[in-house]
C-alpha cells in the first residue's frame, strides 16, 4: 500500500471551497487549521460547488500560490 510518511515530514493540504457559507462552517476549519498546521484553506466567493468551472483564475491563482509558498 505504500510506505507511510515520516512524523517529522511536513506537508500542507490545501482546500478551496465556497459552501456552505455559514459562519460555524468557517469557524470549523479555523480550529481545525489551529490544531492541524499542515492544514490551509481558502474560501472563494463563489455560487456553485464546483468552483474550477465557476471561478477558474481564482482557484488557479490559489493553485500557483500555494506552490509559490512551498
């Protein structure tokens, strides 16, 4: 199945999503980002679930960006 990664590795997963747009839904990922460094998130103001159709530049500049950063 794979070898498993190391403990000391450090990896960031990102995630791009537009809904839910409820405040308690935000507030789930910023504690979960608080407890869970690796994890990154970005909200986009967008209609549809499936923002890549909707919003191609956006979750594109996200894209580079978070590789930019790495």
């Amino acid at each position: 199945m794979g070898k498993p990664i190391p403990d000391d590795e450090s990896r960031s997963v990102p995630r791009v999503f537009a809904h839910p747009k409820s405040e308690s839904y935000e507030t789930l990922h910023k504690r979960f980002r608080a407890q869970n460094p690796w994890f990154e998130y970005m909200r986009l103001n967008g209609d549809a679930h499936f923002l890549g159709a909707e919003l191609p530049q956006e979750v594109a500049a996200d894209i580079e960006g978070f590789f930019q950063t790495k």
